[in-house]
C-alpha cells in the first residue's frame, strides 16, 4: 500500500410525471429552460466510482480501477469473474476536493475499494475494500487527510465465521453490521456495533433486527446521516418456505441515533403484503428519510412501487411517492426534493440511465438529467442503475452527484437545496 499527495405529492402528478419520464434521448437535457432547476454538468471522472461525500461538502472520495470487474460468469458451481485490481500498481483511491479538482491524496489498496465514509469533521476517511484477491482477508483503512497517515487493518473473512462492515461516525469511532454465512443459509445479519480505533474494540452491541422468527432474517442495507448522529436500516427475511419462514413476514425500517444506538422508531413495509425496501437514503440532519418500495425482487416480475417519505423524529408518513425507485434515489438536504434514477430507452436501440429531480410538495418535476448511454438494455454495469452511493447530493445542497461502475459527474444546482 503506497500513499501519495496529491410536503404531500398528489398521486396523479406523480403519475403524470412518472409516465412522461420515458423519453427519448432528445428530449434528455440538463439545461431544459422550461424546469424551473437548472443543472450543469462542471466535472467528469472516467475510469472510478464514488464511494463517499464528505459531511463538508468540500470533498469525493472515489476509487479508480484500470480493469474494473464488470463481467460474471458461473462455471461448475462458482462464480469465476473478469477484471481485479491491476499489476502495474495504477489503481488508486483519492480523495478529490471539490472545486479546484485537485487529489487530496492517493492511496494504492491491496484489493478493490467497495466501501467508504468520512468521520464527522470530514479530515478522516475509512475505506473497505473486497477480498476478491485475497479470500481469507479483508483490508480495512483509515487514511488521515490532515497527516496523510494511513492506517491499516487486516481482518479475517473465512467462510462461516463472521465478518464485518464499518461506517464511520464521529473521530475515533465506527458503526459496525456484524454477519455470518454458513452455507447452505444466506448471508444473516447478526448485529449492529459501536467500534473504538485504533483497535477496532467492540463498545455497544444491539441486535440486528428488532424480531427474531424462526431466526430466518437474510440481511438489510443502512446509511447514516451527514452529522453522523442518525441511522436508518432496513431488515429483510428470507421467505423460502422450506427453511420455515412463516407467510406473511413483512421487511421493517429503523430510524435508530448512533451514540447509543437506540431505536427512535420503527415501522413494518406494507403490513398486509410482502413487499421489499429497495432502497434508502436520508438528509444530513436527519429530519427526513426515504426508502424505495417494491412487490418483486425480479424486474420483470414487477407490479407495484412506491418511494415512501418519512420524519426522522417519530417516522410519520409525509408522503408515498408511486414511483419505482430501484435505480437509486436521494433526498435533497433541505428534504424538499426527491431525486430518482431510471434507465429509459433512448431510441435507436439505446439505453439510458437518467436523473429526475421532482418537488415533493407539487409533484413538479424541476430537471432531469443523463448520466450515461448505452446499447442495448440493462448490461452487467448498468443492471442496477447508480451504484450504492451513486446518487447523492452533497450536505450543503449546491451539487448532485451521479455515479456508476467507471463513470462518476458532478453537476451544479442553481438555486441550492440546502436546509434552512
């Protein structure tokens, strides 16, 4: 490893607007005058992905691969994959700030950088990588922007013993999901942790879900608002009915505060039904949170979604957005804005994955804008729209950020979405 310097939405607007969205590639424009948000595209990375957004706004955190795993193959049983981190040592992590476009540093990683957040002051970052390389061993890292200190951490990830994630939060801690797998029995999430550095020390655990049936829970995604004071999760069960899962198993949402890790509230997706959180996101403040809804895992299967839109204070529906949220969505930081991904045709046997902006207390769709364009239908890279952290806005409200496998833009916003 080498470091170098260097308000309520009516359903029929949404609908409206949600139907209008598939459009042909001519009428995709960042800089439409008849919206009343004006975007412009100020910077593009070819070749990385984002991974992080400072809490600042002052700085990228993405990762750079010269051959970036993008195909997938199942061969006798396993997976075998095409690309890995490069010989000639031209991967990298870096740490960009925003505006001059300089790299705050630049970081060789044993493996491929997966992972990473910013703690509270923005002046440290943690990174995970994926130990495709190396199976046995996970590589964990804290890099200090102020000293260019990088520290690193080597972690265990044999089959069938647990391993871990982190998510950094204020100097010196880290929020931690705990699982297992031991096959036959999917990935389980077993526990959400408070982790001390420099030694990774274990200082509060919760379980991870709120109810254990039958103990047949498969897992869940969470993300931590900008203060780092704020926690939302999803648990999702498994329903294959030969390991026991009773009918009728519903997916919850937990709005829990980091510095202890209590649960401020909690609600069950579509108590009647069985349907899944796709997708989640909140504000930097934590006041707002949004999860993506669907009836299927399977794309094709698909027949209802929503986007639902809650309080941070007591998780109190403010609005359920009809709109099929799978490809990513973000909340703008003043919690008026909805940003939704959705891959469209484009004419001429095209494809493209587009950003919509849309006022949630009108339905009003303020820009759209395209992130990329290919031929064909949903590819390898672009079967599940932006990537994780892909679609973000930046704290302060003055910039969306969209990104996918080796594509990363940062577009301005006029005016800005900042919270009051």
């Amino acid at each position: 490893m080498t470091l170098f310097h260097k308000a309520n939405a009516t359903r029929r607007n949404f609908l409206h607007f949600a139907m209008a969205s598939v459009v042909s590639a001519a009428t995709v424009n960042a800089q439409r005058d008849d919206l009343p948000l004006r975007i412009r595209l100020i910077k593009e990375f070819r070749g990385g992905w984002l991974l992080a957004v400072s809490p600042d706004s002052r700085k990228l955190c993405l990762y750079f691969a010269k051959n970036p795993i993008d195909k997938f193959t199942l061969r006798g049983g396993k997976w075998t994959y095409e690309g890995g981190p490069s010989k000639d040592g031209k991967d990298a992590l870096e740490v960009i700030e925003i505006g001059s476009w300089r790299a705050l540093c630049s970081v060789r990683l044993r493996q491929y950088g997966v992972l990473a957040s910013f703690f509270a002051d923005s002046e440290m970052v943690y990174v995970k990588t994926d130990p495709l390389a190396n199976a046995s061993q996970t590589q964990h890292v804290v890099i200090d922007l102020t000293t260019q200190r990088v520290s690193e951490s080597l972690q265990s990830s044999k089959l069938g013993e647990p391993s871990r994630t982190y998510y950094a939060l204020s100097e010196g801690v880290l929020l931690a999901t705990e699982s297992v797998y031991r096959p036959p029995t999917p990935i389980r999430k077993e526990a959400l942790l408070r982790v001390s550095l420099p030694d990774y020390k274990e200082t509060g655990r919760v379980p991870f879900p709120l109810m254990e049936i039958a103990g047949e829970r498969l897992g869940g995604s969470l993300t931590t608002s900008a203060d780092r004071k704020y926690v939302v999760q999803t648990v999702i069960y498994d329903r294959n009915k030969d390991l026991g899962v009773p009918e009728g198993l519903n997916e919850t949402v937990v709005f829990r505060r980091t510095e202890d890790l209590g649960v401020i509230w909690s609600r069950r997706i579509e108590p009647a039904a069985d349907w899944r959180p796709e997708r989640i996101t909140i504000t930097p403040d934590g006041n707002r949170g949004a999860v993506a809804v669907s009836d299927t895992v399977s794309p094709a299967d698909l027949r209802q979604s929503y986007i639902g839109i809650y309080a941070g204070k007591d998780g109190r529906e403010i609005s359920k957005v009809p709109m099929d949220g799978r490809d990513g969505i973000a909340l703008s930081p003043d919690g008026k804005v909805l940003a939704v991904g959705k891959i469209v045709p484009a004419g001429r046997g095209e494809s493209s994955l587009i950003a919509e902006l849309y006022e949630l207390a009108s339905g009003n769709r303020l820009a759209v804008v395209e992130h990329d364009r290919w031929n064909g239908g949903r590819d390898l890279i672009h079967s599940t729209g932006f990537d994780n952290d892909g679609l973000q806005f930046t704290p302060d409200g003055r910039y969306l950020i969209t990104s996918i496998n080796g594509l990363v833009k940062v577009w301005s916003l006029d005016p800005h979405l900042a919270a009051d």
